[in-house]
C-alpha cells in the first residue's frame, strides 16, 4: 500500500480506504496528498482483491478545497513530488476524480467541511454518507475563482440544475440535511458515525459479485447521455457477457444451496 504524508492508505477487508490526511488545513488540498490520491486509484484499479474504496477525512473534516496559499504563489508543502507532476501534467485532475474513474465503487463518508475542490471531489464518487453537521457548497464565485474540478458540468447531471445552478452562482453554504434534499449526498447519520456507515455499506458491495458490480458502475456512466435505444444497447454489450462468467454460475449455485457465494472474478 502506498500513501503519502497527506493521504494515508489502509485495507479493510475487501476495501480500500483513503484518508485525506491534513486536518490542521480542514485537509485542504496539497501535492503529497494529490499525488497520495491517485495512486489509491491505481492501487485499486490494479489489485483484483479489493472490491470497494472508501473516501474519508481525518480529524473531523473531509476536505476544505485547494490550498489558496500556494495558488497565491506562497509555494506548496512536498516539493519532492513535483517531479510526479511533470511526468503526468494530469495527475491533479486524475486525483480528484476529474478525469478518471475508478473501476470499484466509491464510497464518500463525509465530516465536517467539504467544500469547494471538497465537494467538486465528492462529484467523482458513487456513494455519498455525511455526518449530520458535515457542511457542502462551491465557494469559488464568492473568492472570483472557478469551480473548475467538473462542478459547472457534472452537478447539474446529479441534481435538479435549479438547485445546482444556486450553489453554484451564490457560493453558499450547504448542510447535510440540504444536501440530501436535493439529492447531493444519500445518507444522513449522526456525526462521528459516516465512515462505520460507509464501511458497512461497502461490504455489503463486497458480498456481491464483483464482474457484475464493476459491469453495473461501468454501465451506468456508459448510458448516462445516451438515448433509451443506444443506452439499452450498450446495456446489453455490457451486461449479457457476465451471465457466462463463473461469478454468475456460483452465484447462481449459492442461492439454490442458500449458502454465501464465494465469488473468484471469472
């Protein structure tokens, strides 16, 4: 497992957790976390044992957006990566989930503060769990910036554009229970609580076969601006090659056995 002084990496069971790790900075976006990001992308990518990762922030935030310091030009801790950076001029879009997505389902469990480059990340995430007081929005307009993370065109795609359109022109704060309203995040538990919720749900994910889940993620962003007739088409191409996968025989077995399926990606 990697990790990096800003993002620590840990296994729970089947799942990969990332934690953004700079809680004196509301764990504010740096380089060593960045570059911490992408490689547990990869790392989950790449290892066919996990099947779900778990998104999450120490000490008592998620993430507090970019580190404005350094867009200041008042330089950016972990000046050792900066060579990560020049070999992959990408890298910072592909951490924060611009332009990559990972092949397992993400789980956000979020506390406290995710705003701005925060709630532009939790855009790239499949599941959304918030502590009660955790605290949403795109701050950007109000600084004269841009929320340039994918927010302008990935929000109004997950929520009614009439609300995403007042987050993202007044900059202001949302709560949890906001956020849920207008269907940002999914689930709403008591503070302190979010990542023992996401945990829970991803190992439900993990009981499942993990062909079919990795075919059903794949699927649903596949279809997601097509029209019914080319989306229920590529449904198909997506979908039918996993009934001949041994995952499904086994699946298939257990239920008729009523016993647990023991799922080996074939």
């Amino acid at each position: 497992m990697g990790g990096t002084e800003h993002l620590t990496v840990q296994r729970e069971g089947a799942t990969l957790v990332l934690t953004l790790n700079r809680p004196e900075a509301r764990n504010a976006l740096s380089l060593p976390m960045l570059v911490g990001l992408y490689d547990g992308w990869v790392e989950a990518d790449e290892d066919d044992a996990i099947r779900s990762i778990v998104l999450t922030g120490a000490g008592g935030a998620f993430c507090a957006g970019m580190d404005l310091k350094a867009l200041a030009g008042k330089g950016m801790e972990g000046e050792q990566y900066r060579d990560r950076l020049k070999a992959d001029p990408d890298l910072h879009w592909k951490a924060m989930l611009r332009h990559h997505r990972p092949r397992k389902p993400v789980i956000a469990a979020v506390e406290g503060y995710c705003v701005a480059g925060g709630t532009e990340i939790l855009q790239g995430t499949d599941i959304r769990v918030a502590g009660a007081s955790a605290t949403f929005g795109l701050f950007e307009v109000r600084r004269g910036l841009f929320p340039i993370g994918g927010s302008t065109v990935r929000l109004q795609r997950q929520i009614p554009r009439t609300h995403a359109l007042e987050m993202l022109l007044t900059g202001r704060p949302y709560t949890a229970e906001e956020a849920a309203g207008i269907g940002l995040i999914g689930h709403v538990v008591p503070d302190g609580t979010a990542l023992e919720k996401a945990l829970a749900v991803a190992e439900q994910i993990n009981a499942c076969g993990p062909l079919a889940v990795e075919a059903v993620k794949a699927s649903v962003y596949e279809t997601a601006e097509l029209t019914e007739t080319d989306g229920l088409a590529a449904e198909l191409r997506r979908g039918w090659p996993v009934f001949d996968t041994a995952d499904a025989k086994e699946g298939s077995r257990a239920f008729a056995e009523k016993r647990p399926p023991v799922y080996r990606r074939a």
